[in-house]
C-alpha cells in the first residue's frame, strides 16, 4: 500500500443544522462550497431537528464510520396529551387525552416514569424511519399506507431527565409541554422515547423540538454556522479529530513507512485483540491512520491517503 496525495481539504465539519433543511440538503451544501463531492455524514437529523451534524470531508470521510455508533445527547420537548402519526410534531394527530387526566399529571408522576425508561430498555424504533423492511425504508411504507410494525430493540439511556417544569402546550386546552435532556446509545429514537413515556402515562405523547448538542466527544458549541463561508477554515484536521476517539500511537519515519505499506510495527502491544484501536500519528503530526493489535504489535486497519493533511 503506497502513499498518495489526495487534492482537496480533508477534515471533520462540525455544522450546527437549523431547523427545516435536511441533513443531506447540508451535505449537498457542503459539497459546493468545498469543491469536491467527497462529502458524508455521521447520522442524519430529521428535517424539524436542529444541533450538531458531523460531516466528513475528502479521505477523513473514512473516519466517519468509527464516529456513527458513538453516543448522542439531545434537549427536546415533549408534548404529553396528543399523539400523532409519526411521533413528532410534522405528523397528523390521531389521539388526545381527556383534559382531566392531563390535569392530574403531577410532575412525581412524569419524574418516575421518566426513571423507568432509563437504563438499558428495549424500545420499538419509530415507524417513520430510515430502517428498512423488506429493502424499503419504513418511512416510505407508513407513507404509502402500509402498517409497519418493527421488531424492538436494545438501547441504553444514560441519562433521561426534565430540564424545566411542567408547561401549558400554546393553542392546545388538554397538553402540556416537558422539556428534557436524553443521553442515549447510537440507534435510539428520541421520538420513540417521547412515544413511550406519553403511552406510560396514559395519555400519549409526542416530539415538538429536538436539538443534538453532543455525538462522542464532540459538541454544538464547537459547531459553525451553516451560512459560515470559509468552511475550509472550519476543518477539524484529521488527526485531531480521530484523537478525539483513540488514544494516540506515535510513530517514526520507519514505523510509519511500515504501518503506511500494511506491516505491522512490533511493539507496544501484547496482540491480544482486546487492546482498543488507536490513532497513529507520524512525526509531523499528521494522522497515518487507525490501528489495531496484531502479533505483538500494531497494524493499520485504516490509512489515511493523505497521511492527514487537512
């Protein structure tokens, strides 16, 4: 495996996404500004969503899939007293609570149930989404008037708290509105979460807001504004962003030549495969790729075309 240089910026874009384009409409976006298609993404946002959408760009795009399962953190608001057919605020409403029962809603009530769904839970993803059945997305089925029942799943919920009291819902006499903080595992649905949490207390529920303001070790107070113009200048350098994921393995000019040709570097490592991969990172601190244990050393499972050039 020879080195060759890629044209084109490579790095980590962090974009903080506004409420209404989709992620891919960013993504298109990018690719125009930037000047090269090879742009892609960490996990989408729903269009409604905003918050912290990490996007590849040139050969760092080839980090991206070690950032997708990492966990997420979200504030959102949920509605309890309506549901609707998709579980967030863009769908039709197909249920509302008696004005009583959301009258006794006390927040002891909500706090506890809200406990309840923290942990590791088995949550039954929503019906409008990405996850395909039978090859077609399920989002396209429920929009072509099919039931859609999908098989639930295991998710971790670190953290599942309100943030605010209790509030009136505008325009609506039986709902109120709760905000909340959700830490959770990649794969959740915060829409899904809200869903569960209205059914737990008998009176439906659904999402109005949702912000993602964390994805790993990366935050939306780092993020750039989408009509920022000198994305270039926004670029995460490659190295710097996988040391935001692995600790760091620094190699020499003959280490590097080895690790960059497929061998392995036989040292610091016991080979056992259960040592966690590390970023290895050559004497001008370019990024040569990620690696893994192998034989009593280190082995590239990734390079880096570029060797990192941002």
């Amino acid at each position: 495996m020879t080195r060759r240089e890629s044209s084109g910026p490579h790095g980590i874009l962090l974009l903080d996404k506004p409420n209404g384009p989709t992620s891919h409409d960013l993504v298109a976006r990018t690719r125009r500004a930037l000047g090269t298609r090879k742009v892609g993404h960490a996990g989408t946002l729903d269009p409604m969503a905003t918050g912290l959408l990490v996007l590849g760009v040139g050969d760092a795009t080839r980090l991206l899939t070690y950032f997708v399962g990492a966990d997420k953190e979200y504030l959102a608001t949920v509605r309890l007293g309506v549901s609707t057919n998709t579980e967030d605020a863009e769908g039709e409403i197909t249920a509302r609570a008696e004005p009583g029962a959301i009258a006794r809603l006390g927040t002891d009530e909500i706090d506890a149930t809200i406990a309840s769904l923290t942990g590791r839970i088995r949550q039954v993803p929503s019906a409008v989404s990405a996850i395909k059945v039978d090859g077609v997305r399920a989002y396209k089925r429920v929009r072509d008037g099919e039931q859609v029942e999908l098989d639930a799943r295991e998710v971790d919920i670190t953290e599942f708290v309100r943030t605010g009291s209790p509030r009136r819902a505008d325009g609506e006499e039986s709902a109120v509105d709760v905000d909340v903080r959700v830490a959770c595992s990649s794969g959740t649905y915060v829409r899904a979460l809200a869903r569960d949490l209205g059914d737990a207390l008998g009176v439906g529920a659904h999402l109005v807001a949702l912000r993602r303001t964390r994805v790993g070790a990366f935050r939306v107070d780092e993020a750039s504004d989408v009509e920022r113009t000198d994305l270039v200048d926004a670029l995460l350098a490659p190295a710097a962003a996988a040391l935001r994921r692995f600790e760091r393995l620094d190699a020499d000019e003959r280490d590097a030549a080895d690790l960059r040709n497929g061998r392995v570097i036989a040292r610091g490592s016991t080979g056992s495969g259960d040592e966690p991969l590390r970023a290895a990172i050559d004497a001008t601190g370019a990024l040569i790729g990620i690696v893994g244990p192998r034989d009593g050393g280190w082995k590239s499972v990734m390079n880096l075309p570029t060797g990192g050039a941002s």
